[in-house]
C-alpha cells in the first residue's frame, strides 16, 4: 500500500485547503481532527492495509502540507523539541503535523504565544506541556493561564514524584493563576507530602498561607534594625523580613520539611531555597571566614543578635552543593536517607533554631497523622 484510497486523499485534500489552527489524529477513531476558526472538523479515515502503514501515509500528506517535507516530522527538530531550542518562527506550521513531539517543541519554545498555547492544548493536553507552557510569562497572563494551572492542581493527585509535585506547585502559585481557596486546598496537602511545602517555599516565602507570629524581641528591635536598613545595611533589611510573622512561618515550614523530607529531591529542592531566602548575604567565597564590613557595622548597632547574623550567613551558603558529596554515595530515602544526612542537616536546624529564637532539638519524633 502507498497511497490513500481516493475518498481519503479528497477529503483530506479540501480539510487542508480550508484555514487550520492545529490537526491532530486519533489512531483509536482512524480520523483526523483539525481546529479551525469555526470549531471543529474531522476526515474519517478509510484504511485499505495496516493502519499504522496507512497513518504513515496520512503524516506523509500533513508534513507535505505544512512544511514541504513529505519525510515527515524532521528528525533534528526531535533533538530539540524538549531543549526549548524548536525555531521560534513557523511554530504554527509544526501544529498542523498531527505528530505528538511537533506540539510538545511549540510549547517548550522559546517562542510560545497565548494562542499558540491554545491551539497546542486542543492538540495534545499533557501535564509537561502545561507546566512548560506556564514557564512562559505571555501565557501565565493570557487566556490559558487559568485553564492550564487548573488541569494541573486537578491531576497533582495522581503525580508521585516529589520532584514534579513541587515543580507544579512553584508554577501554579504564580499571580493569577489560583484563588485562595485552591491555595489553601495545595496548602493543606503538605501536611500528608511535605514537597507540597517546598513549592510554596519557593514561589511564595513571604506570602504562607500559614502565617506565625512575628518575633517577641522585633517590637524592641525594630527602631534599630530600621536606621541601619535605611543605610542599605544586608544584615538589617533580611533580619527585619526574617523576624517578621511572614519570616518566621517561612523559617518553622523549612524547619518542618528538613526534618522530614521525604526524598533527594526535596532535600535538594529546599536547601537551594534555603539559600536563595538568605542569597543577600551570600560571600564570593563560603570558605572565606574574614568578617564583611557591613556585618560589622550591623554588629556595632546591634551587637545582640550577633547569633542571628552569623545564622543568617550560614545559611546563605548552604545550598544543594553542600548536601552533595552524601547524596552522591546513596538512594536511600525516607528514615535512611534523613540519617546520612545528619551532618548537613543538624546544622541548619541550629541556625534555624537560632533565627526563630527557640531551643535548638536535634530529633523530632514522627508526627501522627
């Protein structure tokens, strides 16, 4: 067989000749699926020999349509599709392919548009799609912001890597995309899968749904620590974020996770926000022990937390990197994995401990669910 009956090629011929925004083929239906400005249209196809040899020739005819490439879907443009390196121009011609990693190169493109996203969500719906396209500014903002973020909080249930729970929550909780109810709904899922948590972490640190009282000894403080701000003092601006109500939930939520964390990734994913939060103090050189001049200034001030801005220091260089020599050696996770870590994360929890003005306790025992 090398050719489409004469009933198919027709018909595939005039649906190609009208105005078409995406094509898509249903193997199970043996149809062909095209969205065009009026809605929806459909070539039922008729089969002579072995379909998968027929649909070959039917990508045959849509290639030769769209990009003057009979072959097919280039085989170089497969190599980029999920490096986000697909041509930013003619994105639209490669939804008109009916070939599954032809949509899935537009929405990790570079050059994705809202209505792109439209037309390549009605091509393929797939949570990777929906979470590449989220990364895209132009689509958060436009109509399929809320179409996307939404597919994805109703199908997080069913995804069981904590990696990819804590990648959608980071991108549904961008402005606009949800509502406090959904918020709070995501919120509530940490207490069962802490990598819930380190999503919120990430996108919203100062924003928890969970807010905590701000430190006792802020009020006193705060004159202080609002004079040395005023001269662009690192110390004293993140010290005042960190002892305020929204500091210190962030400060007891990382606590929480870091006790607990579930696998590597959330492990990993949370010292990188760990250090991000205290990025501001971060020296060229971790190594580098010689006291920065505006610590010591901040010191002069204010001499009594010299604890917290030593903490806070620490902290800022305490990224995935330091984690990584033990992680590299083992695959365990759970209580195993916790175990091994304890050299990296008992230190972190004294600084914790230190910035939230609570005794430090190395172990905490399972909460019961």
């Amino acid at each position: 067989m090398s050719e489409l009956t004469p009933e198919d090629s027709l018909r595939l011929n005039v649906l190609l000749a009208g105005e078409i925004e995406a094509i898509r083929i249903d193997e199970n239906a043996m149809a062909v699926r095209a969205l065009t400005p009026q809605g929806e249209a459909a070539v039922k196809l008729h089969p002579t020999g072995r379909a998968d040899q027929y649909l070959r020739l039917v990508r045959e005819v849509l290639a030769g349509h769209a990009i003057g490439s009979p072959g097919g879907y280039p085989l170089f443009i497969q190599r980029w599709t999920r490096m986000g390196q697909a041509r930013d121009k003619g994105l639209d011609r490669l939804l008109l392919l009916g070939e599954p990693e032809a949509v899935v190169s537009v929405a990790y493109s570079n050059g994705l548009t809202d209505e792109l996203a439209r037309r390549a969500w009605w091509a393929m719906q797939s949570a990777d799609n929906a979470r590449r396209m989220l990364e895209r500014e132009c689509v958060v903002q436009g109509a399929m912001g809320r179409i996307l973020a939404e597919y994805l909080i109703e199908h997080l249930p069913f995804e069981n890597a904590p990696h990819t729970i804590i990648d959608t929550v980071r991108i549904v909780l961008q402005p606009g995309l949800t509502n406090d109810a959904a918020r709070q709904r995501l919120w509530h899922k940490g207490a069962h899968d802490n990598a819930y948590y380190v999503g919120f972490l990430e996108r919203l640190p100062d924003d928890l749904p969970d807010q905590a009282a701000s430190r006792a000894d802020l009020v006193a403080l705060q004159p202080k620590l609002a004079a040395l701000s005023a001269r662009d003092n690192p110390y004293a601006r993140l010290l005042e974020r960190v002892l305020s109500g929204a500091g210190q939930a962030f400060l007891a939520t990382s606590e929480e996770v870091l006790r607990r964390p579930a696998d590597q990734d959330v492990v990993i994913a949370l010292l990188n926000v760990l250090a991000g939060y205290f990025a501001a103090l971060r020296p060229a050189d971790c190594a580098d022990n010689q006291q920065p001049t505006a610590l010591r200034e901040f010191l002069d001030v204010l001499p009594v937390l010299a604890e917290e801005a030593g903490a806070m220091q620490v902290l800022s260089c305490m990224d995935a990197t330091v984690a990584a020599p033990i992680l590299a050696q083992t695959t365990a996770s759970g209580t195993v994995m916790r175990k091994k870590l304890e050299p990296v994360t008992t230190p972190i929890l004294r600084q914790l401990a230190t910035l939230r003005g609570i005794p430090f306790i190395a172990a905490t025992p399972r909460r019961p669910r």
